[in-house]
C-alpha cells in the first residue's frame, strides 16, 4: 500500500462563516460582539452572511475581541504549502 495518499479535508470558509465560527466557538452572540467592537449587531450579522465585506479596519477590531490575528479572518483558506509570493 505505499501508493496509497491519504485524501486532504478541505472545507471552504468564507471570512464570515470564520467570524461566526470564532464567535461560537468562544460562546458569544452577535450581541456579544458588538458590545466589545462597537460594531453594530446588524453590520456583524451582515459580515457573517456575506452581504457585507469585512474589509481591514473591521477585520482588526473583530480581531483584537476575537483573540486572533486578523488574517484569521480575512484569509480563512490561506493555505502556505504552494503558494508563492511572486
């Protein structure tokens, strides 16, 4: 069986479904949230169904309440094996 490769599990996560995902996980509610962003429950609602982007600024203060880096966020499917910067 030495040919045999173990299949990769690869779920796409867009950056809201990672928001949603880091909130639950740390068993807060949108409202939760937005008490310690100042972002309003209707914007982070939003950002976590895709209607609204994140974009950097939001990305930072969802970040630093989130405890994680932004990039966390922003890029959820970032994967370092065979990308390149060029």
């Amino acid at each position: 069986m030495s040919d045999y490769q173990k299949a990769k599990t690869r779920v796409e996560v867009s950056p809201g479904d990672s928001v949603r995902i880091l909130r639950e996980l740390q068993e807060m509610s949108q409202n939760d949230l937005a008490a310690a962003t100042g972002i309003p429950q209707s914007t982070i609602s939003a950002i976590e169904n895709d209607r609204v982007r994140l974009g950097v600024e939001r990305a930072k203060v969802l970040a630093r309440a989130l405890h994680c880096h932004p990039a966390v966020l922003v890029f959820p499917g970032w994967e370092v094996d065979g990308d390149s910067a060029a």
